[in-house]
C-alpha cells in the first residue's frame, strides 16, 4: 500500500500518535529543584531520573547527572562517599525466602517501620510505617495481609530472635505443615542475627537514602529547637502530624524500587531486571515460584490472632484532642511537608 506523506500526517494527526518529544532543561530543573527541597535531595541521579520518568518527564540520564551537580553539588560529594559492598546471594526462585525485619530509626519519635523483602526478586512485598513494629499481633497482620493478596505463604522466613516475630513464626509453621517438601513444618522459619539477613538490611540503607534521613534531619531539628522532648505526647504529636506522610512516602519508595531496572553484576550470579518483574514471571529467569497453597481454615484461624492497623494513627484521646482544636481554630490539614513542620510548632 503506498500512501502520501500528507494522508500519513493526517493519520497520525487523527490518532494523536507523535513522536516522543522531549522537556526543556528548566522544567527539568525546576522539578529537581522542588525534589531537592524535600526528602528528594537523598536521591541519586539514576533515582531522580526514574521519577522524572514517573512524571511524564522526557530526559536523559546524562542530562539528569549534570543538573544535580550544578543544583546540589553537596549532595552528590556526599552520595560519593558512601559505598557499600554487598555479599553474594543466591535464591532459587520468588517465594523460596522471605526477609523480613523492623526499622528503628525513627523509633525514638514515635514512628516504626517494619518490612519484608523476598530474596530471589529483591521485591518489597510490605513496607509500613505505624506507632509499634514490636507487637507480634501487628507484624503478623502485615504477614497475612501478604498472604491473602498472593494466595498462599513462602517457602521459608528468615527473621532476628525478636519477639515481635513469635506470631509470624507460629503462623508460618502452621500454615505449612501439611506440605511435604523439605522445608515443610519446623524448617520454614530460620531465625538468624540481622547481620545475616541481608536482602532486608540491604534494603534498610536504600529506604534511608531515599527517604528516611530527610525525616532524621527534621526530627533532630525539632528536638534541638526544644519543640520535641521524648514524652508520650510528643511523640503522640509526631504520630498525629507525620505518620501518614511517612507512610505514603515509604510506599512510594517501594513502588519505585519494585518498577526500577536491577543492573546485571558480572560478580553476581543473581538475575537482573525489575523486581516485580522477578517476581512475577521467574519462568523468563529460568526459575521456580516457590509459593505455597494454604488451607482457608488455616488462615482464618491465623487472622483471629492478629491486629490490624486501626484507623486512627495515634493514641484516640491526642487524635481526638487534635481535631477537636483543628476544628476550632479553623486549621486544615497540610498537604506538604513544610507546612506540617509548622502545623506541629502551634
């Protein structure tokens, strides 16, 4: 079939089909900026370019690196200095071992992560923020949380000697003892010393790169400022103001780790992709999902000894105090980081 040049413009036209047009330097720039000024500014230049993409922004990774040298020039000497050198791992497929474990880093202002991160895909299968990670009853509602979403359990678990831990650990053996593999009943639970456990604690220094020094940096200004004492109402305070942001913003993290691109590593024999595409489609790596089928009853019977997250994210009686001053005052929630700082001063 041939066809004029003007009848395929007009085609294209009618289709809106075009070429991929590219963003000028300055919006570039100006959305760097914007990232620089909140937790952004611990994002390498591979990351920021990865949001610029998730932003519907059309640049190079040349273009990107150039840009945060001239934007933040500390920044980038800091990022330098920091290297880590990561141990060998292997797996045999999605679902063969899960890593899970508590964060503690913004522990002492009321705010506990806790996550699990399978180890063939290096994919974030929970990261949630709330005001304990040592309850078992709470870790062990974001295990089968877990479950329920994939439609069955992991082969193993590795995990600390923690207590918040002893939920999960009954659960999963619960949940595999009528297998018959061997790694069924009493072997698929491993307890080990977080050193050992290093797909999660790998991921610990991701999550604080990207996100959680920014909330360090703030809290620590707080209490040099003498707005943030330790007590229970502070952190109750800190709960009521910053826990749902937290939240959001560690959700985005794994998000954007799950969808990014694993480098291949000449010195590792783990398979290089996208994690929830390792995840998913471990036939195209020429590996096994080990996931497991579990029993309904089973599991039903595993919920009843669990705790949701409830829906207030604070203790009631401040959560209660809060709104009822927020509603006389006229203040409305802040929807940035900035202004929730200020809201948290009054």
């Amino acid at each position: 079939m041939i066809i004029s040049v003007r009848t395929l413009k007009r085609v294209l036209s009618k289709c809106k089909l075009h070429r991929r047009k590219g963003h000028s330097d300055m919006e570039v720039a100006l959305f760097i900026l914007q990232q620089c000024d909140t937790s952004g500014n611990c994002n390498g230049y591979r990351w920021m370019h990865r949001k610029c993409q998730e932003s519907g922004l059309i640049v190079s990774k040349e273009t990107i690196l150039i840009l945060m040298n001239l934007i933040d020039p500390e920044g980038v000497r800091n990022r330098k200095k920091c290297r880590l050198a990561c141990r060998s791992y292997i797996s045999t497929g999605p679902n063969a071992l899960w890593h899970m474990d508590g964060y503690d880093k913004l522990k002492p202002y009321g705010i506990c992560i806790h996550g699990c991160v399978d180890g063939f895909s290096r994919c974030v299968l929970w990261m949630d923020a709330w005001t304990t990670n040592n309850d078992p009853k709470v870790v062990a509602g974001y295990y089968l949380d877990t479950v329920e979403r994939l439609h069955g359990c992991p082969e193993r678990i590795r995990s600390d000697a923690g207590g918040e831990n002893r939920h999960v650990e009954q659960m999963q053996l619960l949940l595999r003892h009528d297998h018959n593999d061997r790694f069924a009943g009493s072997e698929s639970f491993l307890y080990g010393s977080s050193v050992h456990n290093q797909r999660i604690e790998f991921w610990w220094g991701i999550l604080r790169k990207q996100c959680v020094q920014y909330w360090m940096d703030m809290f620590k200004h707080l209490k040099n400022e003498d707005l943030f004492c330790g007590d229970y109402l502070d952190k109750s305070l800190v709960q009521f103001c910053f826990l749902d942001v937290i939240q959001k913003e560690i959700k985005d993290v794994a998000q954007t780790w799950n969808f990014h691109q694993i480098r291949a590593n000449k010195n590792s024999d783990n398979p290089s992709g996208k994690p929830s595409v390792l995840f998913s489609l471990p036939q195209l790596y020429g590996a096994e999902d080990h996931l497991k089928p579990v029993c309904p009853a089973s599991l039903e019977l595993c919920r009843q000894e669990s705790t949701p997250r409830g829906e207030v994210n604070c203790d009631p009686t401040v959560h209660e105090l809060c709104t009822l001053i927020m509603e006389d005052m006229q203040w409305q929630f802040p929807d940035d980081k900035k202004n929730l700082t200020f809201a948290f001063k009054k």
